[in-house]
C-alpha cells in the first residue's frame, strides 16, 4: 500500500494479481468511497459552473441549515462564530466544502456573506468588519424582535430592515431575503400548497439578486423577485406574507407583483 493521498489509502493491484477477491475488495472499496462525502455527488451549483465562496456570518438554526445546503450544492463554506472551535461537528457535517473562523475570516473569505445574527448585532458588525464586505453580496435574513434586538427594533421595522441593516453597511451589495421563513422550511421546502415554499428577494443590486435567486433555488426553495431594497418592507416581520409558506405564485399574487 502507498501513502495515503489526502487521506484515502491507495492500492495497487498487478493484472496476475486481480482475482475474484481483489475484484470484490476493489467493488466494496468503490462502494464505501462513494458514500463518503469525500466523493459526494458534485452539487447543482457544481454541475452548474456557479459554485462561490461563501462566508457566514452567525451559524445557528438559520445560517447553519442554509450553509450546510449550500455546501451540498457545491459552494465553499466558511461557518464562523465567536467560538469557532464550536463548529466541529458542522464542518464535518459539510465536508469537504467547509471550515470555520471568526466573522472576519468568513467577510473576507467569501463572495458571498450570509448575515445570519440577530439584527441587533449588526451595527457592531459593520463597524468593526463592515469594510470587508464592500463591493460584495451581503445577504441579510434578520427579524428584529424587540426583546432580544431593543429599543431599536421598532425603528427599523418602520424603516424597513432592508433599508435599516444597509445603514450599516455601506458600500455593501445588500441583499433581503430567507427571513421570510421558518427554520423548519428549510428541512421542508414544500408548502401546504404541494409547489415550493417562495422567498421574497430585494435589493438595489440587479445582478445582487440574481446570485441570491439561485442561491435560493441552491436550497430547494423558489425565488420571488419583489424589487428594490426599499420593498423588503413588504415581506418584514408582521407583514401578511411573513412565515405564511405560501408558494411563489401566491406571494407574486399577495405582493402584487404580476
Ligand atoms: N429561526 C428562524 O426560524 C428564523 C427564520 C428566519 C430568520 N431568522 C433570523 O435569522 C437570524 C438568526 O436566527 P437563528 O434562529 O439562526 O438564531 P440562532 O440559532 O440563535 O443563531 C444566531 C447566531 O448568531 C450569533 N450571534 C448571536 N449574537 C451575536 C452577536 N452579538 N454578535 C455576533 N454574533 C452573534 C450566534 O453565534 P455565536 O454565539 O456562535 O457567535 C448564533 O449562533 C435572526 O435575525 C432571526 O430573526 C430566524
């Protein structure tokens, strides 16, 4: 046997030598391969010619679920957290399309920023490493909740998040979109309708959206282009189409899009 080449053992077999057993060592070999993730199928954004880096920023419920679908799409995920040595088991779990770090090593890593904290946290994250992030897509899938993001919450909401988070993000390519769910449609992306659950995207940056619609469709859900960042409004916390799980035909229908 040789030395293992990024860790998988390899075995070299003379014809003279290829009997009935090697042939079934070899058969098992290929089949225990093929269901590592090592030798995962390549994804759709593989497949595609579109997979990015991605760098998210908050990998609880919502940026943990969503990155690991993007990993099985075929982007590569950096997962950070303000512990990083948490993250273990969710790097290995998107293996081998994933690492870990701080909010700075995922702004700077990816093309792509998934903004997956509670609102309240954005001011600060914008002050200290929001200039990481210019010039590159920022998405942004926050709720404000007043007793977890305070007295600022109901300003924003009136606002609008998409327009309230870009305040502190300048130069950002800011995108609104997954807040509109449920955790739990992520693992279910089929609404009571029996069609894909819809997300609503916004954001001022065409070209912005349309990396974010097939980031969307990355996740087994249906993109809804609803317009400019100011419309974000429109899908917020407390509007009618929020967490309603309606497919994207009826939140075109709801948000008057046709
Ligand atoms: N859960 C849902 O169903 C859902 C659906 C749509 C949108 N959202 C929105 O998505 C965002 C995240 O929700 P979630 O349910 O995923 O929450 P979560 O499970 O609590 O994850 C949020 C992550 O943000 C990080 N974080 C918390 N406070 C922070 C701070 N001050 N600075 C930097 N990082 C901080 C934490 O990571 P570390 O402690 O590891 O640093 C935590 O893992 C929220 O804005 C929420 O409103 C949630």
């Amino acid at each position: 046997m040789q030395q293992p080449i990024v860790g998988i053992p390899v075995f070299r077999i003379s014809w003279n030598a290829f009997t009935a057993s090697a042939l079934a060592l070899a058969l098992a070999l290929a089949l225990a391969l093929s269901s590592s993730p090592l030798f995962a199928q390549a994804g759709l954004a593989e497949q595609e010619g579109r997979a990015m880096r991605i760098g998210i920023i908050g990998s609880g419920t919502m940026g943990g679920a969503i990155g690991l679908l993007w990993a099985e799409a075929g982007h590569e995920i950096l997962f950070s957290s303000r512990n990083p040595d948490e993250l273990m088991d969710l790097v290995q779990s998107a293996a081998p399309r994933a690492s870990a770090g701080y909010a700075d090593a995922a702004a700077y890593f990816g093309d792509v920023i998934l903004l997956a904290v509670p609102p309240g946290a954005i001011p600060q994250i914008g002050e200290d490493i929001g200039h990481l992030m210019q010039g590159k897509v920022v998405i942004d899938l926050t709720n404000p909740r007043a007793d977890r993001d305070g007295p600022l919450t109901d300003e924003w909401l009136e606002m609008g998040t998409g327009l309230a988070m870009a305040q502190y993000l300048p130069g950002a390519r800011l995108v609104k979109a997954f807040n509109s769910l449920g955790a739990r449609m992520l693992a279910n992306p089929i609404g009571r309708s029996g069609e894909k659950i819809g997300v609503p995207i916004a954001g001022d940056d065409a070209e912005a959206r349309d990396i974010v619609a097939d980031l969307v469709r990355d996740t087994g859900l249906e993109p809804v282009m609803v317009g400019r960042l100011e419309r974000a409004k429109e899908f917020d916390r407390g509007s009618p189409v929020w967490v309603s799980g309606q497919s994207a035909a009826q939140l075109r229908e709801a948000l008057n899009l046709r």
